[in-house]
C-alpha cells in the first residue's frame, strides 16, 4: 500500500483508504479488450519491479450476500433521462473551473449499469463491443475525445509483468459503493482514484475505479484501473486508461487514454479543471445491480 500528501491540500491518500491527516473523500484512450477471455491474472502489488501475477478469481454468485457482494441502489430503467446538476465531493480546493450544467442518466438494457453524464456528452457502444451479455460504452466529450470507457459483463482476466519501478503517487481516492469480490487476491473496496508515474521526461496519470492497490516503497511500474467483481463480470472497469505500464505509450496499449504532465504539480492542477471534475462525478455516480 502507498500514501501520498497532496501539497495543495495537507491530505495524504492512499490505495486502501487510510489517510494520515483525514479520509479521502480521461486523445483516445485503451478499450477494454473486446474478448471474452484474457491472459489470467494480475496482481495487487509491484514486489522488486515485477508484477507479482495470481488468480483474481470470481466472486460468488448473486445468493452469497454473505460472501461479500454488496449490492448497490436500484435505479429508473429509463434509458436517458435529465438529471439535477450535484457538485461531486473532491478532494481538492474548490476550483475556478464550473461543472456541467444540464446532466443526463445513462440506463443500461435491463436497467443493470447506471450513471450520469454531462448532456453535452455522448455515450455510444464502440466497434467490437463484447455483445448483449455485457455492458460496453464510450463516453466521449463535446469534440469526440473519448473521456472514460466502461466496461461490465463477462470477461477473464488481466496479466503482465513489467521492471524499472518508478515514483508513484495516489493524487486523489474516494470509496465507492459498488458490488465486488474481497476473495480475490489483493483486492481493496471499490474506489475512484487518480494516480501518477514519475517518469524520467514525464508524469504519467489515469483515473477510474480500482479495487486493487499497487505500488511498494514509494514505486511501482504498472496499475489497473479495474474492479474484481462478482461472478456474472469478475473484472470490470470505467476509466480514461485500462491499464498504465511505467515506459509504455498509448500505440502498444499499455496507457491508451492516460494523461502526461510535465510534473506533479501539473497533475494535481489538472485536478482542479472542468474535464476532471466531470469526469469525476460521472464515473463515480456508477450504480451497478448485481445478479
């Protein structure tokens, strides 16, 4: 687990919610890989520069409320519909930059996935979705940028290995409430987090949710910004970037969608704009109904 002060506000985050000073309260992007099956699985944290792999597992089925999977809030089955303009609870300053104004509900078929959007954003399923059993969308922006991609349904898992560890950091981290799988191996509550590589020439950030910690000492070369859910979608994702190597470029997918700085300080300015502040209460007003 690594914790990181935000200078700009004394907090401290860190990947499993724990603060020293108090709680904590998206250009194209990589789509999340449109196969039914992947390379089995990744790994919770980053021991000597490599990406320790294990089986992430699925969790129980819908009847094993015991077994961990909280089920959130049921939600309107109309597929869009106007919603009031809420400012987002942020782990920032109060910023000059305003959100959306006029906001909308996107309802998944069957009324499963819901969450809001700017209304002047569109959310479309991209060439290659995983088809009717799955939940595949791409919010995109005013001017087409592809701002966060979801993805929940079916799927396998996540794999890779990577070396040269570098600086990381935890900018921003608020818990969600959103089904998951505690069994799997290093897994943390769902949240939404923002988080950076120090790079040699560059600082490299994505955000979206992750139930999965990283880094060790201060570095690591590799996060996903992925939840391990229950058995009907045992990892899924809504983020800018899917995966984020330390050393990979957005060609090779490794970081398609992720953001560069100049530094830290870039980033955590870039925390305080519109596009950051929509993007963050959309992905965070996710509501799921497992089973």
């Amino acid at each position: 687990m690594e914790s990181t002060k935000d200078n700009t506000t004394g907090r401290v985050f860190s990947d499993d919610g724990m603060t020293q000073d108090s709680a904590a309260e998206a250009a194209t992007r990589r789509r999340w890989p449109r196969v039914a099956v992947f390379v089995a699985i990744a790994a919770a944290a980053v021991t000597g520069g490599m990406l320790a792999a294990g089986n992430l597992g699925s969790a129980p089925g819908p009847a094993d409320s015991a077994g961990g999977v909280t089920p959130p809030t049921a939600f309107a089955s109309m597929t869009v519909t106007p919603t009031p303009s809420v400012a987002p609870s942020v782990s920032v300053p109060a910023p000059a930059a305003a959100l959306a104004g006029e906001w909308r509900t996107f309802t998944s078929a069957g009324g499963k996935v819901t969450f809001e959007y700017p209304a002047a954003w569109n959310v479309a399923s991209p060439p290659g979705a995983a088809g009717a059993a799955a939940v595949d969308v791409d919010v995109s922006d005013a001017a087409g940028t592809v701002v966060a991609s979801l993805h929940y349904g079916p799927a396998g898992g996540i794999g890779g290995a990577c070396e040269n560890p570098v600086p990381y950091s935890v900018l921003d981290s608020m818990e969600l409430q959103l089904p998951y799988n505690p069994a799997a191996a290093g897994t943390i509550t769902p949240r939404f987090t923002f988080r950076a590589l120090q790079e040699p020439a560059s600082v490299t950030a994505s955000y979206g949710i992750t139930s999965s910690a990283a880094g060790r000492d201060g570095k690591t070369c590799m996060f996903y910004n992925v939840v391990s859910g229950p058995a009907e979608s045992p990892l899924y994702s809504f983020a800018d970037a899917f995966q984020v190597n330390a050393g990979g470029t957005a060609e090779n997918g490794n970081r398609k969608g992720a953001k560069s700085f100049g530094s830290l300080d870039e980033a955590r300015a870039y925390m305080q704009t519109s596009e950051y502040l929509n993007a963050k209460r959309m992905i965070t007003s996710l509501k799921i109904k497992a089973g």
